[in-house]
C-alpha cells in the first residue's frame, strides 16, 4: 500500500529528472550531430541527421583553429587555480572551524559577502591592475581572479568537512609533540579529501567553461583559454555552422568525460558537505 501511495510522487520526480537530463543531452547531441554534416545541410535543417558523417571534421578543425594551445592553456590555468584554491581554502577553513583567528567571525561574514557580490562590478578595476602590472594576455591574471572568486565558497564547504574531524584526534597529536603543519598535513587534509575532490572538480569544470574573464583578460591567441578561442573563431567560420560546431564538439568533449567519470564522487562530496557540521 506505501508503495502505490508513493508511486505518483516517485513518477512525478522521475518525470522532472528526465525532463532535466533530456534538457542537457539534447544540445550535446545535436551540436555532436550538426558538426558531421555539411554546412548546407546543418542550414537546411538544423534537426536533421548526418547521411554520410565526415568524421575528418575534427582533425581539420582542430589543426585550422590551433585548439591544442587553447585547451593547453585552459588546462594549465585550471589546475593552477585548483591548487591555489584548495590550498588556502584548507587552511581557512580549518582555522576558522577552529575558531584560532582573532576575529574569525569578521572573517567568515566577509568571505560569505563576497560570495554574493557579481564579478562583473569589478571588471573595470582589474582591468586597469592587471594593465598596470602588465599582465594582459598573462595566465597568471586570471588564476589569481579565479582563485579569489572560488575560495569564499570552497573555503565554507571544506568548513563543514573540517567540523566533522574529532579534535581528540588533533589533541592526541600534539600531545605527541605534532606541529600545527603536521596535524594538518597528516590528520585533517587526509579526513577532508573527499572535500578537497568536489572543490577541485567544481573549480576545475568552471574555469574550463569560463568565458567574460579569460576574454577580457587574454586577449591574443596565444594566450586564450578554449572558450576565449571559440569566440575569436566565430568570426572565422561564422557563416560555417558545421566547422564552428565541430570546434564547440572538441571543446567541450574534456569536461563532459571527466563529469561522467567523476560523477559519483562529484555527488557523493556534495551530499556529505550539505549533512556536516
């Protein structure tokens, strides 16, 4: 009888998660299909399927548009901002969990404003720093935006996984003469990996599909990030839909694999943050 009073409520929800899945998959799809077809036939009609799929699309593509240095570029400025993130937020957040800052409640009210303040009220301002510190075009402008974005919010996530570490284990340990620096590299780093996991996946996968900051701040095509570069060529094969969706098919290909091979750590990290502390 529970079973058959649920039933609707468990059809409804399975209803919506479809309808969200197939609002994800859909454009994958049909930016996959239209990027093996001609250009006349994407024109044609948009909805159709490839009759004789031109795989070589790719390779063509990939050597006209020099995606191998943009992705390069997207790669290396995400894992920089990875580690700068994961690093500082760690430590933040073990010490205010600690309540050892003077002040930490100052602290925390700060970094939780700044979670709540657009970035594009700063554009102008950074950009006139960055022009002054010469590092236009410079990867190093947008780990350092990137990283002050991301750590308020990782910075309260990996809180509530630090909450959730005893501190008879942190006493124990300096009982027996551990360091601040040990207890943290050997007790509480080790007990919030999992956090660490999902801030560096979210991180990661947003700085990969950032695009108002790597387009103001790396401007030449040398320097741009994979979605600066799908807006440099968009003038290039703007009247060429199949060759611009074959370019947006490589550039998004990383992310949707590492999404499906990371997912269930993805979720798994998410749902431990929001029950803790």
């Amino acid at each position: 009888m529970e079973l058959g009073k649920n039933l609707p409520a468990r059809l409804f929800v399975y209803a919506l998660l479809g309808a969200a899945a197939f609002s994800v998959a859909f454009p994958l799809a049909l930016m996959v299909l239209n990027s093996l077809r001609s250009n006349f036939d994407v024109l044609l009609s948009p909805l159709g399927w490839p009759s004789e799929p031109d795989w070589s699309v790719f390779a063509r593509v990939w050597s006209e548009a020099q995606l191998g240095r943009a992705m390069a570029n997207s790669l290396m400025i995400a894992i920089g901002t990875v580690l700068i993130v994961c690093t500082i937020s760690s430590m933040a957040a073990w010490a205010i969990a600690r309540k050892d800052v003077p002040g930490w409640m100052v602290i925390s009210l700060y970094f939780l404003a700044t979670t709540t303040i657009p970035i594009q009220m700063f554009m102008f301002p950074l950009y006139f720093l960055m022009a002054q510190l010469s590092l236009i075009n410079n990867p190093i402008a947008v780990i350092v935006i990137y990283s002050a974005i991301f750590t308020p919010f990782s910075l309260f996530l990996l809180r509530t996984y630090v909450l959730d570490v005893p501190m008879e284990l942190e006493e124990a340990a300096r009982i027996d003469g551990a360091s601040d620096l040990r207890v943290f590299t050997s007790i509480i780093l080790p007990l919030i990996s999992p956090g660490l996991l999902t801030v560096a996946l979210i991180v990661c996968l947003n700085v990969w599909n950032e695009f108002l900051i790597s387009i103001t701040f790396l401007q030449n095509a040398e320097s741009a990030t994979a979605t600066a570069r799908f807006y440099q060529l968009t003038g290039r094969y703007g009247n060429n839909l199949a060759d611009l969706m074959a370019v947006a098919t490589i550039i998004a290909l990383p992310t949707v694999v590492f999404f499906v091979l990371v997912q269930r750590r993805f979720i798994e990290g998410i749902s431990a943050g929001a029950v803790k502390g």
